[in-house]
C-alpha cells in the first residue's frame, strides 16, 4: 500500500509541474498561444493513471499556484473558474476510467 501511495503522490507532482509549464510552451507561438491552454491534459492524464482522488486535488491546485507564481491566469475571476473546471475535469476522468471496461483490441 505504501508503494503504491509514493509512486501516486510522485506521479500527481510531476502532473503538477507539467500543468504549471506546459502552457509556456504554447505561449511563444502567438497563434496558437491565445486559442490553446494545455493546462487540461496534464490533469486529465493524472486521473487515468493515479486515480480520481489525485486527478481532483491536482485539478485543484494547479491553476491557484500558477497564479500565485507566474500570475497567468488572472486570480479572479479566471484562476478560481479554472479551480472548479480541472477538478472535475480531473475527478471525473479518474472515475469514468474506473467505471466502463477496457476493452481489448487484437488486431492480427
């Protein structure tokens, strides 16, 4: 049990530092920069691989600390909107991932 919680608590904080950095990446193309925030896939990765509990928290935090830290997005009324958007985000992929079955696909 105590594996699994390290490697969770590792993984929900590299998912963290991609969501913090990620969307510099897109920011230096200016076409694409204003249409696309890729602050998303990171959370929604987060709650397919360490579950929703980790998807929630780390939808939670992300946009609060890049605020504080960078200052993009705006705290009010963008940051605190973005909160609630990628904690359901990450809750809800976490949860539907656990639901429906995998399906299996052979392709021969």
């Amino acid at each position: 049990m105590k594996k699994v919680l390290t490697k969770n608590l590792t993984l929900s904080g590299l998912f963290l530092a991609l969501a913090l950095l990620l969307p510099f990446v897109t920011g230096q193309i200016p076409s694409i920069g204003s249409k696309l925030l890729p602050m998303h896939i990171p959370i929604l990765i987060c709650g397919f691989v360490c579950g929703w509990q980790y998807g929630l928290i780390v939808g939670l935090i992300a946009p609060v600390f890049r605020s504080m830290i960078f200052g993009m997005p705006p705290m009010f009324p963008t940051a605190v909107a973005m909160t609630f958007e990628l904690a359901a985000y990450g809750c809800l992929a976490g949860i539907f991932y656990k639901l429906f079955p995998k399906k299996m696909f052979l392709f021969i």
